[in-house]
C-alpha cells in the first residue's frame, strides 16, 4: 500500500490542536482501516519528511445518525473508521497542517 493510501486525512479538532501544540507534538490522522502502525510510521516519514518516534491506533465506532424524509424517519450508521495519533521526535513539526 502506497504512503498516500494509508493517510486518508488529518483530523482536525479542539483536542487533536492542543495536542499539536504542546511540547510533545502529537498528530492526529484518519487512516485507512487495513494498515498498521508501522505502516503508519513509515507514511509519515515519507510524506512530511519527519521522524515519528510513537503511533497510537484506534478504532473508532460510527454514531448513528436520523434522517427525517417523505417515508417517516430513517435510522442509520456513519461507519467505523481507523485514527492515528502520530508522536513526532523533539523539534520536529509538519508544517502541511500547522498553518490550519
């Protein structure tokens, strides 16, 4: 599997920018369900140029969502996706996601 194949994207939320800019750079990504940390590990080393030193992965559970139409209410599942928390070397940072 390529290195833009296991990155799908960056998430981007209140509790994955503060631990962006701690001391310890800590980032988070939605990555494909299949791959496993090391692949993960070496994605972002090719991608952003960076040397990650931890990656934590986790699955994580769809919520169910409502939908409201012309039949009555429509019960659902957003699907189960696969998150990454990548822990990159002292001084190091991804200037791609920084800036957003």
């Amino acid at each position: 599997m390529r290195a833009d194949q296991v990155i799908i994207e960056p998430v981007l939320s209140e509790k994955s920018n503060i631990a962006r800019e701690g001391e310890v750079k800590k980032y988070t990504f939605k990555v494909h369900r299949d791959c496993n940390k090391f692949q993960i590990m070496a994605a972002i080393k090719e991608l952003f140029q960076v040397e990650p030193t931890k990656c934590n992965v986790m699955i994580v559970k769809g919520k169910p969502k409502y939908s409201r139409g012309k039949g009555g209410n429509i019960l659902g599942n957003t699907g189960d996706w696969k998150k990454a928390v990548v822990t990159l070397a002292k001084g190091d940072t991804i200037q791609a996601i920084e800036g957003v």
